[in-house]
C-alpha cells in the first residue's frame, strides 16, 4: 500500500471523478438498455454501467478505482489520527453541506 500511496495523484482523482460523474449521468439519460434495468426488478447495478463503456473508458474506471482506494485509506488514517474532515455517516468524509457541490467528489 506504501508505494499506492505514493502514486496519489488528487487532480487525476478528481479530473476523472468529474469525467464518470458527466458520463454516467449521459448513460442513466440516454441509453435505452440502461433505462431498461433501472426500471427491472433488480435495477441498475455499477457493474451494468462499466460493461456498457468503451475499453478505454474501462481502463480509465480501473485507474479511477484505485485512485479512490489510496483515497479512502489517507481519509480513514487522517480521520483516525484526527487530521481533515471527520467522517459522519451522513456525508462520509465530504464535509458537511447540504448544498450539491460538483467540486465535491462522490
């Protein structure tokens, strides 16, 4: 994990946050398939959306994904050892606003 930790690269993390967060808003709004299952039974699984996406954009998921790995451990050590902002079950370790910021990761 030490040398993961290493590689934390937030703007990365955060261009590619904003980047999933455009596109599978496009994908729920305009592909029929996907607005298929979001009304089946089971509904719309994550899983569902990455196999509806190009190859690039999956590799493009797997370097967001363990980004957001390194992510979560720094937020769990620094709420740990005090450090950030606390985590609340409400917000996790996004802060405390009700207001929709898309500056905010998800």
């Amino acid at each position: 994990m030490k040398q993961e930790m290493e590689s934390w690269d937030e703007a990365r993390y955060m261009e590619l946050n904003t980047y999933f967060r455009i596109k599978i808003q496009g994908m729920v709004d305009s592909d029929p398939y996907i607005r298929e299952l979001q009304k089946a039974a089971g509904g719309l699984q994550l899983a569902d959306l990455i196999d509806r996406m190009t190859e690039s954009d999956q590799e493009l998921w797997a370097e967001f994904i363990r980004l957001d790995r390194i992510k979560l451990h720094l937020d769990m050590q620094n709420h740990l050892e005090g450090r950030g902002t606390p985590y609340t079950p409400r917000y996790g370790f996004g802060g405390s606003s009700e207001e929709e910021d898309n500056s905010i990761p998800w």
